[in-house]
C-alpha cells in the first residue's frame, strides 16, 4: 500500500474516474491529501484577523475606503498574485501533498484576466503532479446565506431563476475551457448549501434540482470529469441530495469540531450508494484533532483536503503570515461597519498608514516572508 501511495504521488496528474465508489487513475485507486488554497479568490475575514468585516464583499469595501478606486485595484491585484505563487504550490507538492481545492468566486469567472490566473494555476499543478479541485464557493445569488458565500444573507442560489440559470451558465463555460485537462480531478459544484438554520428546510430538494441543471449544463460540454456534490447543512446532510443521475457523481462532505472518529454516517452513505466518498474540508483546530481525524480518514481510504494553507493570526494553516505595522488601526476601521459619522471617522487611519499597511500586507503574504507551520504540515503528513 505504501509503494502504491508514493507510485501515484509522483503520477503525472492523469484522467480521474469513477469505478463504482472508488476514484481511479489509469486503473489505481487514488487516496487525495489535498490543501484549500482558501482567502485567494474568496477572502474571508477571520484569516485577515478581521471580526466582522468577514465576507469579500465588506473586506473590498474597506479596502476601496482606505485607498480609492485605482489603489484598491492594484492592491487585489497584487494580493491575487502574491497569495499564491509558484513558490507556494512548489512548498506544498514537496511537503507530500498531491492535490489542491480552489474556491471560486462568481464574479471572477466572468473576467478573462482571472480565468488566466486559473489556467496558470492549473498549469502549474500540472508541472508539479498535483490535482485541481475547483469548488464554487461563492455561487450566483449566494447558496449559503453566510459571508463565506458573499450573498445577501440568504440563500438566494435556490429562489431566484436568474442566478441558477447564472450559475449553471458559468460551470457550462468552465467545463468547455477544461474539459480537456485531466489535472482538474472534477468540479465541486457548490460549497456548503444551505445551513442548518430555522426556516431553511423547503430549501432542501431545491439543492437536488440545482445540482442537477448544474450538471446537465457541464455534460453539454464535459462528459469526463466528476462531479463532487456537498450535502447541504455545511456539507453534513446528504438526504436531499440524490446520486444516481450521472454516472460521474461524487459526494463530498465536511467535518469541523466534532469528534474526529464520528465519520460512520458517510461512510454508510458510500457503502448503500456505491459511490465515492470525499472529505472536501476541514481544519481550524489543534494538532491532536487533526492527527485524530486526518488517521481516521486514512484507515478508512476517504480522501481529504484541509482548510486553509495560508492565513493571518492563528498557526492552524502550512504558510502563516504575518501582521504589518499599524494593522490594528486598518482592522478597526474596516471592523467598524456599523458605526457612523464622528465615531467612524475617529477610527480612520490615515491615507500614510492605510497605504504602509497594505504595501507591506502584499510583501507578508509572500511565502519567502510566512513563517511555516510544520506542526500542522506533519498532522495531515506524518510520514510513512
């Protein structure tokens, strides 16, 4: 089993298949330990210590506060282009990693400089033998309702005709960009629909017939790649979600803060519906758990992918970066959303600070200037 691990870690990323409920390439099971490449395309304002300016959308506008139209352009720019370099795929292929999951924003599908950046990235991965999972993380409308999907604090993704017909319109242009490219394993059609929140449950067999217009748009164009599928409820809830309409389907689950052990329902799933089973995110905790848990996944052959590689203030992450000077003074003003007039304006740094700040964020993210954490590198990669 060993030889085999290493055999296909060093394989040139090939076709990815669906064999009943195993994931193949050229035949061979494939067992994925993938990174999330989380707050590139989507950030999230947690991983820029931030508090509650937490979706893009409230992130950007506190960029576009402090800097102005033609600064906070540049400035993403260059975030775009720092946060994840070919240092930062070369670190993680070299650590024993075989794969990586790219949230996608909506918005950025639509800008022919962005879908360069994604064929660069696929490009690289591909020189490095490592995989591609593009997941949509923030859908058309918003599938999940939080700042994670940067809607309108609801899951508008499942009401609204225009964004599915968006959405599906979107993945349809993807595909037909891809469909040659075995380094794309599949398309995670939506991250975490719907949550377990009250008022939310006619939403359920909604998520079925998205997923299925979704995937009759990419089969227009892309008969080859698989489909992964997240259960609504954080990717917990699998029973609105059926998994027999297409030959190429997946279910992908997640798993955050609860026992590490607890997996048995999915892998019921996997066992009753002959498909393949994949741990598409989890992470934000200490090591133990995530030794506990990624060994857990190992003994029962789930691939998986932890969350996040790099990020701001707490070390559970491969490249943490670190905080510029006067960094206080920017969170304050862009955490300060809800006030207004004097009490805001009192927090604002000036347009010195603002500048230095974000200058130096753009040298910080930089791998050569993260510290990384390879207590975390070694919970998902003991060894062997």
């Amino acid at each position: 089993m060993k030889a085999l691990l290493l055999f296909l870690l060093f394989l040139s990323p090939g076709w990815i298949e669906r064999r009943g409920p195993q994931l193949v390439c050229q035949d061979q099971p494939v067992h994925f330990r993938g990174m999330c490449l989380g707050n590139w395309w989507v950030p999230e304002g947690y991983m820029l210590g931030l508090s509650k300016a937490t979706s893009p959308t409230q992130i950007e506008r506190g960029v576009l506060e402090l800097l102005g139209p033609e600064e906070s352009r540049a400035f993403w720019e260059g975030y775009r282009d720092h946060y994840v370099s070919r240092a930062d795929l070369e670190l993680l292929a070299r650590s024993g990693f075989n794969a990586v999951r790219v949230p996608l924003h909506w918005k950025y599908l639509r800008e022919e400089r962005e879908l360069q950046r994604l064929d660069w990235l696929i490009s690289e991965c591909r020189r490095l033998n490592l995989w591609v999972l593009p997941d949509l993380h923030a859908a058309p409308g918003g599938q999940t309702g939080d700042n994670i999907d940067d809607g309108a604090s609801y899951p508008w993704l499942f009401e609204s005709a225009e964004s599915r017909r968006l959405a599906c319109q979107l993945w349809r242009e993807v595909a037909l960009r891809y469909r040659d490219e075995p380094t794309v394993m599949g398309w995670e059609l939506l991250n975490e629909p719907i949550p377990n929140w009250p008022g939310y449950d006619d939403l359920h067999p909604k998520l079925d017939e998205v997923y299925r217009e979704m995937g009759a748009a990419i089969r227009e164009v892309d008969s080859r790649h698989v489909l992964f599928l997240d259960g609504a409820e954080w990717a917990t809830n699998f029973k609105a979600v059926s998994s027999d309409w297409d030959s190429g389907l997946a279910l992908a689950f997640h798993r955050y803060w609860a026992d590490p052990q607890e997996i048995g329902p999915y892998l019921a799933l996997r066992r009753s519906r002959g498909v393949p089973l994949l741990m598409s995110e989890s992470g934000e905790n200490d090591d133990r758990w995530l030794t506990d848990f990624r060994a857990r996944l190992d003994k029962e052959d789930v691939s998986w992918f932890f969350w996040p590689y790099k990020k701001m203030k707490t070390e559970s992450c491969v490249a943490l970066v670190k905080g510029p000077a006067g960094w206080d003074k920017v969170m304050a003003w862009m955490d300060a959303l809800g006030l207004e007039g004097e009490a805001r304006r009192k927090l604002r740094p000036s347009r010195a600070e603002a500048r230095a700040a974000f200058a130096e964020l753009l040298e910080n993210v930089k791998l050569e200037n993260c510290s990384v954490q390879e207590h975390f590198v070694r919970a998902l990669l003991p060894g062997d």
